[in-house]
C-alpha cells in the first residue's frame, strides 16, 4: 500500500513512525515532510496547504491511503478534494473541520447543545467588543475566531491588555480575516488535560489523556509555544472524570456534529479545563495535537493504519484501540528565542540511535541534518512510573546536540507533585 501524509512536523513524523508498523504498508510519502522524516519516508516538496498539487501528486502515484494531519490543509477542505479524486482519506472534511476553523461556530455548537465551556460574548464589531471589554470580569480570554497558528488566543490579565488584543485583532488585522471576528470569554482555572480520540462519526474512542507544557520557560513562565513537552497519562484525569467527560461532552460533540450535518471523522482533540464546577471545553482541534501525538502514538499497541480505516469507513465499533499501560514523556528541543526571532543553520548531532526521536524543524544538507524551525525535535521516552519516562526523556535529550539548544528542564514536574 502507498500512503500519502501530508504536513511536516514532529506529529507528522510520529505517525509516519507508527504507520510504518504495518507490514502491507511499502512506501509513504510526506508532503513536504522535512529533513528528519526524510529517514522513515519519501518527502515530496509540495506545500501541505497547496490542494490543487497535493490532490494531483496523490493522483499520479495511486496513493492508497491520505492522512492530512495539520489544521490548515483540513480547514480548506483537502479531504473533500481528494475524496472528490477517489483517494481515500483520514481527517474530517471541511464541514467538520469548521469545529476547529471558527471558534464562533464551536461556542455556538457547546451552548446549543449544552456541553460545559466558558461562558463568551462574540463580536464583529470593534467598538463593541471595546465597550464589553470596559466592564467584563478580568481576567478575560480574547480569541481570534479564525486560525491564527495558535497564537490568536490572548489571557488578558488587566483591562488595557484586553483593550490591546481588540485592537491587535481587530483594527491591526494581526492575524487577518481570522481576527475579524472575535470571542470574549470567561477565564477558566484548574488543569488542563488534552485528550485526542478516534471517531467515525458514531463511535468514538478517547486516546490516553495527556498534559502539555506550552509556556516557553520552567515554572509555566514565558510567552506561549507549540508545546514544549507533554507527559501522559495526565495524573489529574482520572477515571471517574473521563466517565464525565464521555458522557457530557465527548459524545453529545459528536451528537451534535451529526445534528448538524457535519458528521465528523478522523482525529477530534479535546482541549479541557478541569475546573471546580467540573471538566469543560477550552478548545476543540480537528487533528492531532502537536506535540501531544509525540507521547500518545508511541503507546499505541493496535495498528494505527487500521484504526484510521476504520474512522473514515465507519467501523471503528468494531476495531481494536489499545494503549500500553505505561507512562511518557516527551521534551521537545528548540532554537535558542523560539517563540520569538531565533537563528537556523546548525547541524545536530545524535550521539545514540533516532528510536522516538521525532524531528519538527530541519533539513537535509548534503546528508546532514540542519535546524531549520524553532521547535527542532522532540525526544519521548516511556517507562513503568512517569520519574523513569521523565529521566529517560532528559537522558536522550543529553544525548543530542545543536548550536543554541534550548529546551525546559522541568516537564513532567507538576504532574509528579500532581
Ligand atoms: P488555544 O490556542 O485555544 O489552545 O489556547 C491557548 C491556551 O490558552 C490554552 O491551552 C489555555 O492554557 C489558555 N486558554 C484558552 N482559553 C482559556 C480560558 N477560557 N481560560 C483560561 N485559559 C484559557
Ligand atoms: N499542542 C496544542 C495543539 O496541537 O494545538
């Protein structure tokens, strides 16, 4: 079978690592995929939100299977297309993929059908959204409604910093026509658990909880990221809370999509706040997690080629999904001032084997790998208590070096004192 992955990042290439299991699999292209992945696939130099090449490119080489992983491509409808051309794929298309493209539609969707998230007020008018900044509760979230490449979410700690996001997204146009339209919501506390599930639209079946670490610097300080490591299971998740989290909000979401005649397939991540009136949504994505599926794939014992099958056919009912009991960690490298300006171009260097190593940002240059992003790679290790996952995490960590290395030397830390 030829499969077809199309994006180029460290979620890319964890589930190429996992797809490869399968013996039936014998080639897989990436597109673009980057330096790192160019080890475990073909990488094609097409964009991942360039849908015209794509669906030609899967036309031409008689991709059997597409999975599209990043936000962008699926919020542009490139599951339509390619499904449109016969090619079969995993991910939700672009009716359902709205649950993560408008952040208006999936506010809209939790309070028509009752599933608990922060209460919001939504705007499309900057002078209104300036008024109700004057006199809302502070903190307050204010969020882009479209795609912004996770920045467009602001935790506005005074009322002159809410005022600022208004503007920032409003009158600046910072994030563009995704800032167009706003949400104004209530700050939420408690921790935040991230759980990725499979659906078919019908059945859905949650992945192993997870607990991201998005604040660039130790102790949860700095300006937010992509994720700089992640852990799982997130201790805070217990049983008795992902029994609430079925029942209120995993499948009346699902529910609803089909209500609303936008079934959705693929790979629907839960963003949660645990809060102290119970567990609610911070944000819906229709995809994997980035760096999330780093530490969650790596557990994954049942075949994750069938499994993406089984979403797309609808028989994931009747498909194995089972997870190893064991604990994770993943810390993930990166260019020394990521998220903000920093420098590229330095080899790296592995002073052990690339086994869990997933690479976000580099490339080949003659046969060396070079940085090329701010998020360069990531490192997971598991182990049978989450201290074995962390310290092994960090031992491969010291094993592999770039100029201006930067990485937090304490994830997992608050879900060890959890
Ligand atoms: P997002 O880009 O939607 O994932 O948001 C980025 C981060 O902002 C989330 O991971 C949360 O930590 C935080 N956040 C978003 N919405 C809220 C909220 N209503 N209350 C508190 N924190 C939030
Ligand atoms: N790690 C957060 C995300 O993938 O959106």
């Amino acid at each position: 079978m030829k499969i077809m992955v199309v994006g180029g990042g460290g979620r890319e290439h964890a589930i190429i690592t996992k797809i490869k299991e399968n013996p039936n699999v014998t080639e897989i292209f990436a597109l673009p995929g980057n330096g790192g992945i160019a080890a475990d696939a073909t990488c094609i130099d097409i964009a991942a939100t360039d849908i015209d090449n794509i669906v030609a490119f899967a036309f031409k080489e008689k991709i059997d299977f597409a999975v599209v992983a990043p936000d962008d491509p699926l919020v542009l409808g490139c599951v339509d297309a390619l499904e449109a051309h016969g090619i079969p794929c995993f991910g939700p298309d672009k009716k359902a993929a709205i649950i993560e493209g408008s952040k208006i539609f999936s506010k809209d969707l939790m309070i028509k059908y009752g599933i608990p998230t922060a209460e919001y007020a939504k705007f499309s008018d900057m002078e209104k959204a300036l008024e109700y900044v004057k006199t809302c509760k502070i903190p307050i979230v204010v969020k882009a409604d479209g795609l912004a490449l996770g920045k467009g979410v602001i935790i506005a700690e005074t009322r002159e910093m809410a005022e600022n996001a208004v503007y920032m997204m409003m009158q600046d146009k910072k994030f563009g026509e995704s800032g167009a339209n706003i949400v104004i919501e209530e700050f939420l506390e408690g921790p935040e658990v991230t759980v990725l599930s499979f659906t078919d639209g019908e059945t859905l079946i949650p992945m192993i909880s997870s607990q991201d670490h998005k604040r660039a610097l130790d102790g949860d300080k700095g300006l937010n990221t992509g994720g700089m490591g992640v852990v799982a299971p997130n201790p805070y998740y217990t049983k008795e809370i992902a029994a609430e989290c079925m029942e209120k909000i995993f499948l009346p979401t699902i529910k609803a999509m089909n209500k609303e005649g936008r079934t959705f397939k693929g790979c629907l991540y839960f963003g949660l706040m645990l809060t102290t009136d119970g567990p609610k949504v911070i944000e819906y994505n229709c995809r994997f997690g980035d760096p999330e599926t780093q530490v969650v794939l790596p557990l994954l014992k049942s075949d994750l080629l069938t499994i993406m099958k089984a979403c797309r056919d609808g028989t994931l009912a009747k498909t194995a999904v089972e997870f190893e009991d064991k604990h994770v960690c993943c810390v993930v490298m990166a260019s020394k001032g990521y998220p903000e300006a920093y420098e590229k171009g330095f080899e790296i260097t592995f002073e052990d084997d690339r086994e869990n190593i997933f690479i976000a940002g580099a490339k080949l240059v003659n046969g060396k790998l070079i940085t090329d992003g701010g998020r360069v790679l990531a490192a997971t290790r598991t182990g049978d208590t989450l201290k074995e996952a962390i310290d092994a995490a960090y031992a491969a960590i010291d094993k592999i070096h770039f100029e201006g290395a930067y990485f937090r030397r304490d994830i997992g830390r608050r879900a060890l004192n959890a």
